[in-house]
C-alpha cells in the first residue's frame, strides 16, 4: 500500500513539526501503540500541545464529553 502522505497534509494535527513520522499515518500509529500511547489526531487541540500522548490523558480530555451512541 502506497503512503498517502500529500492527502494526510490536511488532516494531521501534529504541532511536532520535526517529527519524522509526521504526514505518516501507519509509522505514526506504529510508533504511539508501541510505547502504550495515542497519536496526535486523537487529541484535541488543548491537549494535543501538552505532547502527552498517554491514553490517560485521552480520557481526562474525553470526560466529561458527551460520546456519541
């Protein structure tokens, strides 16, 4: 499969412009899942800045949020 990186050039919210993987989604979701955490466009943008990337500061984002069904 063909990277699509010039249609992720929208898309990604990543404010870590030096990173390697960035525009890369599959390395990108590889790289996070390996070290137990989320990537970028997971968070918001509040919380995307802080670089933490721990699922447990996904679920202090999602609270309180209403999901939907």
């Amino acid at each position: 499969m063909k990277c699509k990186m010039d249609e992720h050039a929208g898309l990604c919210n990543c404010t870590y412009s030096s990173c390697e993987r960035r525009l890369k989604c599959c390395d990108c979701l590889h790289y996070h899942r390996k070290k137990g955490q989320l990537p970028a466009c997971f968070f918001n943008a509040e919380f995307e800045i802080t670089y933490d990337r721990s699922i447990a500061n996904f679920i202090k984002m999602r609270k309180g949020q209403c999901l939907p069904a």
